[in-house]
C-alpha cells in the first residue's frame, strides 16, 4: 500500500522517465522561470525573436518577488538557462506582455502594458543589451496597453496595435525620427497580437472580439472577431469577419476568437488559428488570401490534438506549418490509488501541411497531478522557428525543473522548451516581404562570417561592399541590379541557405 511520500518518489520518477522519452521524441525543457526571481507567465502576445548574434530574446510579464514589474530574457541556443534582466519601475516599463521583435536596424522592440507614473503603457527599445523608452501611451484617443510588440516597417517607423478594452484598441505608427506618433487609429476591438508585414507592402492583423464593415455590410459574426489591413498610411480595412454561424466547415462556421496574429505562408496566404468554436468547439486553423476572400478551415481542433490555440503559426522551409495549442492533448497515463490520475494533458505542439490534410500532434504538454512538476502548462505563446530548424517557445505555467528554494515544489513560471522536428536550416529576411532594387535589407541566419554572395531569384548576386555583415547571424544587403522574385540565398563556400519563401521584387 503506498504512503504518500512513496507515491509522491513514484510519480517524481514517472515523471522524468516521461521527460526522458520526450527527449529521444526531440522535446527539450530547456529552463523553468521562478516567478520569485525570474518572473513568469509567458501569454498571448509574447513573441520570443531571434537577435542579431542568433540568441532567443523575450519578455515575462509578472514580475520577480523582489522587483515585481516583469523581465526580460536572452537565451544562447545551446546554455543552460537564459540571462533574466529584471525591470526597474521608475525608468523601464513594466508589465511586458508583448516579448520583441527584431528590428530591419538589428534592435529588439517590445512593449510594456504600464510604466513609473503612466497607467497606459511604453514602447521601448534594446539595442546593445540596454534598455530605452521611446515613447509612453497617453491614453482614451491616444491608446492604453500595447500587449503586442511593434513591427518595424522599410520606413523606419514601428508599427503596432493595444487592447485598452476586449471591445476598444488601436492600431498605431510611431515615427523613429520625430519620437512621436505618427497617427493612430481606434479599431472595433482590442488586439493582442502583433501586426505582420506581407508581400504587398502591407500590414496584417487580428481582433479576438468584434468585425469590421466590408463593402458597405456592418458585421453580424457573433462578435467572434476578424482579420484586417493597414497601410503604411494609416488605412485600415477590415477583409474578412470570423463567423461561427458561417456555412463554412461543413457548417460549423469559421471558428470563433483569433487571439493570436496572422503568418503568411510560402503560398501567400494568410494563415491563423482561433481559440473557440468549430466543428468540435476546441478552435479551428483557417486560411484566407490577403484580400480576404476564400476562408477555408484546414483543422478542427478537438482534445486529443490540444484545443484553444491562442498564439500564431511558423512555417518551415518543407512547408509545414507548426503551432501551439493551450489546453488539452493527449498523453499515457498513470491511475492513482484512491482514484484519478498522475498527469494532466496541458496543451500540445502540433504540425500540418498546408492543406490541413496530414495534420498530427507532436507532443503533449503535462503536469504531475501530485507534484506539479512537468513540461509545462498552457502554451499560449506563438513559437518562433530560429533559422537553426529548431521550434523554441514558452509555456505559462509549469515547468521541469525543481526549484531547490523555500517558495515551493517546483518553480511554475513557465518552461523554455526547443523541439526538433527535423527542419532544415535557413535564412530570412527581417520583417518584410519585398524590396526594390537599391534598398537595403536585413537578414539573419547563420555563418555569414563565411558569406561570399547573396542571389535573389537565383539571377543577380549582390556580393562585395553591398553586404554588411554585422555577425555570423545578422547581415545587410544591397538589392543588386536585375534581381528578380523568387528565393534570396545566402552562399557560404561549399553551402548555401535560402529562405522558406519567395521574396518579392517590385
């Protein structure tokens, strides 16, 4: 018969025999974030980016027990545990949800939803591992918490939405050179997730909650949310309302609720996830062109694939589209004396091909029920695809690692975690998705030390003083005469990588 400290030593061990499996199956918990002194709690808008020296950067939005306004992280693929930075009220913002993106000049740019004074938020800057405020939310008409971290534009300028309220957001330019906003306009609901610019020099979103009038007709979704267009100028469009009363999906509509952004894929369409509805009420995967016509749902979501997918999509250099969903899963489990069980399923990481035909869960995401300890917990995060082929994300809570302090069993502020689904290594230019001839434009990947060209469509080479090259994983590069469309290939010696996706010469 087993005493409670038996049971407890079995279950620890089933535990990491279960981690052991996931790691022949490519599953890594790379490090545990101890909400007493890292911070914790990775949520919708937190995007990990890739800097410019190949490392992972991202942020966490509650903060350390001593310092409790948040952090943010860099981790070296390959270390032990990520950097933690924590952040100081009085000069740096505070609340980061946002993570960061990489900037076409080789910063990092996030947001934080408060900062020392301010109730409505910052954007900042860190460029060289410092810190800086570029500029402070005002409120009402001038926008309240920017949970998603900017993009920046070929323009220079940041590019961004808040949610002030599940039924009030913004979308917004801010201008590097006058510090200022630039313009900013309110959109039908708040949005979480961070803006995308596609290949015909626009930008792309969602809300989780409202829609938009298109072509004259107000929107009747249920509230279920949308996608949307902004121009670098400011107009927004709304292209397409998410309905899940829709005769879409065999009539199970189009989902309900897209918390996370929009990817475009190597097709050029727009792929996203909702969190609700569809055909077994656990979310959909859907894709839509950039005009907004021909929404098809490629996937319902139902429990043994993980449900309430809340973050966004990446897409590897085979084509297949890898995401997180945040609840749910399937894994082999343990019943416990006196009945229930060791684990809880806690989301899943999942792959498919681009017509949602050959879907599949790649792994399941658990806590043990008598001691917490685990992979993680609720992966609401969108994952990043590093030019190494690997898949890094973040969990919410959970975790594998115990804490070895007074404050509890293990640490639960969340996992970073790595998966390798065999993906191949590639490059891909920053933020945009087209250039013309003559601009200049970023790219990160790896061993550009050793790089001697870059072709653009496989015609024209830019090689010689067109090339900066900043780091063996950030390089610049002129758009040399003759380039055409098609795949930008950085040629190193004896290999050569290109990037997931036909880049655009206009």
């Amino acid at each position: 018969m087993f005493d409670r400290k038996m049971l407890r030593n079995l279950i620890v061990a089933i535990s990491w025999t279960a981690l052991s499996i996931a790691a022949r199956a490519q599953f890594t918990g790379i490090y545990t974030f101890n909400p007493n002194y890292d911070g914790c709690c990775a949520y919708y808008g937190d995007v990990l980016a890739q800097d410019t020296n190949g490392n992972l950067a991202g942020t966490m939005p509650v903060g350390a027990w001593a310092t409790p306004y948040g952090s943010w992280f860099n981790y070296a693929p390959g270390t032990p545990a990520p950097i933690i930075h924590e952040l100081q009220s009085s000069s740096q913002a505070e609340d980061p949800y946002s993570g960061f993106t990489l900037g076409i000049d080789g910063n990092l740019y996030g947001a934080g939803t408060h900062i020392g004074g301010s109730s409505y938020g910052a954007l900042f800057q860190i460029s060289a591992g410092v810190m800086t405020t570029l500029y402070k939310f005002t409120g009402r008409s001038g926008g309240s918490f920017p949970y998603a971290p900017p993009v920046q534009a070929p323009d220079g300028n940041l590019y961004g939405v808040t949610y002030d309220y599940a039924g009030t957001g913004y979308v917004y330019q801010y201008g590097m050179a006058a510090g200022a906003l630039g313009w900013i306009h309110a959109l039908p609901a708040g949005s979480r997730a961070p803006l995308i610019l596609a290949n015909d020099g626009n930008l792309y979103g969602t809300i989780p909650y409202g829609g938009f009038t298109i072509n004259g007709v107000a929107p009747s979704n249920n509230n279920c949310g949308a996608v949307f267009q902004v121009t670098l100028n400011g107009a927004v469009t709304g292209i397409y309302n998410i309905n899940a009363s829709s005769s879409n999906n065999g009539g199970f509509g189009d989902g309900c609720h897209p918390w996370g952004p929009v990817m475009q894929a190597a097709d050029g369409n727009l792929y996203a996830t909702t969190n609700s509805s569809g055909a077994y009420a656990g979310g959909t995967l859907f894709r839509v062109a950039l005009n907004g016509t021909g929404l098809t749902v490629i996937h319902n979501f139902q429990h043994d694939d993980g449900t309430v997918p809340s973050g966004g999509l990446v897409q590897d250099a085979n084509g297949y589209l890898y995401g997180l969903a945040s609840q749910d899963g399937w894994i082999r489990n343990l019943p416990l004396p006196g009945g229930g069980f060791a684990f809880t399923a806690a989301g899943t990481l999942f792959k498919t091909d681009t017509t949602g035909a050959n879907f599949s869960r790649l792994y399941t995401f658990y806590k043990s029920n008598p001691t917490q300890q685990g992979s993680g917990v609720s992966p609401f995060a969108t994952p990043i695809l590093h030019t190494n082929g690997a898949i890094y994300g973040l969990t919410e809570h959970g975790g594998t690692g115990p804490s070895g302090n007074s404050f509890g069993t293990y640490d639960n502020g969340g996992e970073l975690f790595s998966y390798n689904a065999g993906s191949p290594r590639f490059v891909s230019v920053v933020s945009q998705r087209r250039a013309r001839i003559g601009n200049r434009i970023s790219i990160i990947g790896q061993g550009f030390l050793n790089a001697t060209a870059v072709t653009f469509g496989g015609l024209a080479t830019a090689s010689g003083g067109n090339l900066r090259v900043v780091s063996d994983n950030f390089m610049s590069v002129v758009v040399p005469l003759g380039a055409k469309t098609g795949l930008v290939t950085v040629h190193e010696g004896s290999v050569s990588y290109s990037t997931p996706y036909s880049f655009t010469i206009y």
